[in-house]
C-alpha cells in the first residue's frame, strides 16, 4: 500500500497544520500502542487522499512542538482545520474512531 504521510518537523509543522484538514500522529519509535496505530494511520491516508492531509511527527524529535501542544500521552492524533485544533485522540483508538473524528470536520 502506497500511504501519503508526510513527515512532519519544526520546518514544515505550521504550514501543514495551516492546510484545510489536517491529521498529525504523534509518535515515538519505541511506543508500542503507536506501532499498533500506524498502519491505521496509513490507511487513513489513503481513504481520505485530497480531502485530508495526513502527517507523523516523532515526539522525540519534536520536543518543544510537542510541548506546545500540551502533548501527554501518545499515540496522540490532533485534527486541525485552518491551524486550529479542532479533534483529539489519545492512546490506541479504532480507525473507526479516526474516521467519525474525520467526518465531523470534513
């Protein structure tokens, strides 16, 4: 399956989440819930290609975006519309529950 993810850093975050729908995955290499998601993550991407922009950001990495925010847990998927938080997932949740979040926005 070919996915359409981009991966976000410090560089690209503000002009991504500035897009009309946008999904971030927050994750970490050694979290184990966040291994479970991805592939989740990647069909998502795939269903929802040109009416929603899909990206993953390593909370390792991307510490002080992270922080800013307010990041706790992760897997963590923000949803943004315009730059503004609009939907928040956090732990191991369904591609059902992505998808209504998803839906609610469109």
């Amino acid at each position: 399956m070919i996915a359409y993810i981009t991966d976000l850093n410090s560089e690209n975050f503000e002009t991504f989440i500035n897009k009309e729908l946008s999904l971030v995955d927050i994750y970490a290499t050694w979290c184990g819930p966040c291994k479970m998601i991805a592939p989740i993550i990647d069909q998502v991407s795939v269903d929802f290609q040109g009416k929603v922009s899909v990206g993953k950001m390593d909370a390792d990495q991307n510490r002080d975006i992270v922080m800013n925010l307010s990041v706790r847990n992760i897997p963590t998927i923000l949803l943004f519309k315009n730059g503004e938080e609009v939907g928040r997932l956090v732990g191991g949740v369904s591609k059902d529950k992505i998808v209504e979040l998803i839906n609610e926005n469109l």
